[in-house]
C-alpha cells in the first residue's frame, strides 16, 4: 500500500502558502530594485561604460574565450564521466587487493581541492595551464561521480545481480552488464548536476594562469580601463556563464522528469493522492448511510 510522508494542504495551509509566497516576492523584489537603483546611483549604467561593446573585436576576444572555457569543460566532463565509471566498478570490487587502494585514490582526489589539484598537475607534471585545467577537473569530478555511481549501484534490489548469476554471468560481468547501465540511467539527474559545477569550476583556470573568460575580461577591463569598463565586463561575463549553467540545469531537470525513478516518484505521488480521495469518498459515503452515527 502507497502512503505519502504529509497530508495534501487544505485551503487555510494553501492560503498561508500563497501569502508567503506573495510577501517573499515582494521582499526579493524590492531588493533587487533597490541593487539596481544603487548601481544606477553610482554610474554604472551610463552608457559611456557600455560603448566598447559596440567593437566586435571585444566580442571576438570574449567569445574566443568562452570557446576555451568551454572546451575545457567539455573535455573534462568526457574524461570525469569515463574516470567515475572506472572508480565505480574498481570500488566495488570483491578484492580487497583492488577494492582498498581504489579507495584511498578516490578519497584523496575527493579531499583535495580542485585549485591545488590543478598546481600539483601543473608543477609534478610541467604541462600547460591548459591540460592542468583539464585534468584537475577531471580527477576531483570523476570522484565525486564515482561515488554517486557506486550509490547508485548499491541501492539496486539485490535480486537484479542475482539474475544476471542465474544466467551464467561472472560476478564483473553482471555488475557491468546488468547493474551499471541501470545505476547510470537512475543518476544521470547527479551526473549532469555535477557536470554544472564542474564548468563552474573551470574559472579557477584563471589563477593557474589559463586565458579562459574570467582571466580574458579581466584582461580586456584592465587594457581599455578597469575603472570605466570593469563592472561593464564582470556582468557580461556573468551573463555568460548564467545562460550556459541554466541551459545546464534545464538539461538536468527535463532528464529528471524523463528517467525512470522521476516517473515512478510522479506515478507513486498519482497513486497516494488517488488513494486518499477514494478513501474519502468511502468514509462520506459511510456517513451518509449512517453507518458512523453514534
């Protein structure tokens, strides 16, 4: 029998909800207003901050640096997504032999954080800024992709690994034939989620050194004039990354919606609440045939 965790609201709980979602927005709303009107206040909305992007060489050099930001990550997301894969089926390992030194790996590039990850590459190895981007991103976000694979793997019913033996399959087989593709499909909302904040991550580039966007603008604001062009370049480049991490996240949600947990939670949500209604309509029912008179 389906049961949910709370009661579907009434139309006082409904009622509450939608004040406080009113006054919230309006309180987001004035403080947004009141962000705007500061900024304004100081100038920086005048149009003599803005008139150096009517050059298209500035949008040239941005866009060329965007296409390195986000080549990196792409790159990266590849690597991280094939790397997870690996630390999730080595992870598991029936050998211990196999199955402890995996472990401690993972941990370690989990531990460590991203931006010394990407100097310990680049100084241990004396690779470019580039591929020390590169590779920082892809060991860090392959661990943490290797762990929500492993969750993944391990909150499957036992009784699938259990058929692929019954079959004939060798142990590595089943969990690679059988149990992987099913925990990628059920984490791949994660996947996608960590892969946004790996292309966030791609920034940090700039203190290695690395001429993606972050580092391009500050160079660009610096040569023209920081003090008139700076915050000018800081919201085009935030611009950037927005509308590149939102396409991200919609991505991540529709893929939620379409995956087979997202349509059995939607379908177990339909079941209880249809559940509850017929259960309400057989007490009222109950009622009016004076079955429940004192």
């Amino acid at each position: 029998m389906t049961s949910v965790l709370y009661d579907v609201p009434g139309p006082k709980a409904r009622r509450r909800s939608l004040i406080a979602s009113i006054v919230l927005g309006i309180a987001l709303a004035a403080s947004f207003g009141w962000v705007i009107a500061t900024l304004a206040g100081e100038g920086l909305f005048d149009a003599n901050r803005w008139d150096i992007f009517q050059d298209p060489l500035v949008w040239s050099a941005l866009g060329g640096a965007l296409l390195v930001t986000l080549q990196v990550a792409a790159i990266a997301s590849v690597l991280a997504v094939i790397l997870g894969s690996v630390f999730a089926i080595l992870r598991l390992s029936a050998h211990a032999i196999v199955r402890i030194p995996v472990t401690i790996v993972l941990e370690f590039f989990r531990g460590m954080p991203v931006l010394l990850m990407m100097f310990f590459i680049l100084i241990m190895f004396a690779t470019s800024q580039y591929w020390a981007v590169v590779f920082g991103l892809t060991l860090y976000n392959g661990a943490i992709i290797g762990e929500a694979l492993r969750s993944g793997i391990v909150a499957l019913p036992r009784g699938q690994r259990e058929a692929g033996l019954a079959l004939g399959l060798t142990p590595f087989a089943a969990r690679l034939l059988i149990e992987f593709p099913q925990a990628f499909r059920a984490m791949t909302p994660i996947i996608i989620a960590q892969l946004v904040v790996l292309l966030k991550d791609s920034s940090l580039g700039y203190i290695v050194g690395l001429e993606e966007l972050v580092r391009r603008q500050r160079t660009l604001a610096e040569f023209y004039g920081f003090s008139q062009y700076g915050f000018s370049f800081f919201v085009i480049t935030l611009g950037a990354f927005l509308a590149v991490n939102l396409t991200l996240s919609w991505i991540a949600r529709r893929v939620s919606r379409r995956s087979p947990t997202g349509r059995r939670s939607r379908r177990a949500a339909r079941t209880a609440i249809g559940e509850n209604l017929d259960t309400a309509a057989y007490s009222i029912d109950r009622t009016r045939t004076g079955e429940y008179r004192g």
